[in-house]
C-alpha cells in the first residue's frame, strides 16, 4: 500500500492510499519532531508511515483539525472519510477536539478537498528506498478527474438527498413557537373533525342538517 499527502490552497490536507484501507481509520497521529504521521484504528492497531512530511506543510497542518482519509481503486475512489488529527505530545490540541465535528456530508466534503488539491507528497511506500515508486500513486491522473466508484456514488447521491426534518416546535409567524402538525397527524385530525359523533358518518353535519 502506498499512501500520499495531499493539500489545497484553502489548508485542507488529507491521505490517499493506493488501495482500500483493510481497517477504519479512528485518527491520525503526526509527530512534529520526526515529521511522520502514524494511522491510528479503531481496534487500537496502527500503521507507522515511513516518509516524513516536509517541514514547510508544518504550519498548514497545525491550523488542520481534521483530516481527510481516501483511497483509489481502479481509478475511482473507493474510501472517503474525514478523522481528527491530532499531534504527538500536544495537550491542548486534545481540548480543541471536543468541539470539533466530522462533516455532515463525509462524501461531499472529500471530493470537493480531492478537486482542489494542488500540492502533494509521498508519506508512505511499500519500499521507500525504491525512488521510481516516490511519484504520486495516481500517476498522470490529475486528482480533479478522480470520480467515485459506483457503490460510493450511489452513497453519495443518498448523502446529498434533502429529507423532510419534523420540527413539531418550529418557530411561528409571530414571536412566539408554533407547533407544526405532521402531515399524517394532521390528515388523521381532519377525518375526525368530518365524523358525526353518533354513528361516525363522514358528511360532517349534524343531526339538524347543519354543519
């Protein structure tokens, strides 16, 4: 597995592997002093990346708090996520995280960081001493052309899918709250209304033939 940093104008950073990430990744660790990053799992394993990253991405990363974690399959990504990143020996940086959440929109947000990334390195290679495997793992693929594989885009398309959000609270013309009647609470309401008391008939008079 091969793995590359990778940056845009705007200070997003993320990693994008060569192939499908076999464990979930729960944060990145980065060691300012060594340069290297080390991939922390969610079942308490890790990876040690074997490239430092390059001192003057430095001051980008300490203003990251969150980091995206992508991978490419068959010229499409497969993987798109976004985890802490947190720095080795950095206290402070741990009460930064308990404000910090992931976006709502994971997908959306890692590809529109890999259609804007303009800078890049390896920071991890199978055999880091073998220099022709130091180019970038997409090749001549600029990672603005990278699409989403068919299983992600369907994902994507749920993602971004507007849903109906029941507010029963919701604030009202007025100053005050109003309460907002679901639509099939409100239909059940009408078709009591309708009813006669006495023998449930639908035409909504009563007895003197007067609504």
């Amino acid at each position: 597995m091969d793995v590359d940093f990778l940056l845009t104008e705007t200070g997003e950073t993320g990693l994008l592997s060569s192939e499908n990430l076999f464990k979930k990744v729960a944060g990145v660790l980065f060691d300012h002093e060594s340069g290297r990053m080390t991939l922390e799992y969610t079942d308490m394993d890790y990876l040690d990346l074997n490239i430092p990253v390059e001192p003057e991405f430095f001051g980008t990363l300490d203003l990251c708090l969150l980091i995206h974690i992508g991978a490419v399959k068959n010229g499409h990504i497969s993987q798109a996520y976004q985890v802490p990143l947190m720095f080795l020996n950095d206290p402070y940086r741990g009460e930064i995280f308990k404000h910090v959440r992931t976006p709502p929109k994971p997908l959306e947000s890692f590809f529109y960081f890999i259609t804007h990334c303009v800078l890049g390195q390896p920071v991890h290679r199978k055999d880091a001493g073998d220099e022709d495997t130091l180019g970038c793992i997409l090749g001549d693929t600029l990672p603005s052309a990278l699409k989403f594989a068919p299983h992600m885009e369907r994902r994507r398309a749920i993602e971004s899918r507007p849903e109906f959000v029941y507010s029963p609270n919701a604030p009202g013309i007025g100053l005050g709250g109003a309460a907002v009647t679901h639509p099939a609470e409100r239909t059940k309401a009408i078709r009591e209304k309708r009813k006669r008391p006495d023998d449930g008939s639908p035409d909504g008079a009563n007895e003197d033939g007067k609504e």
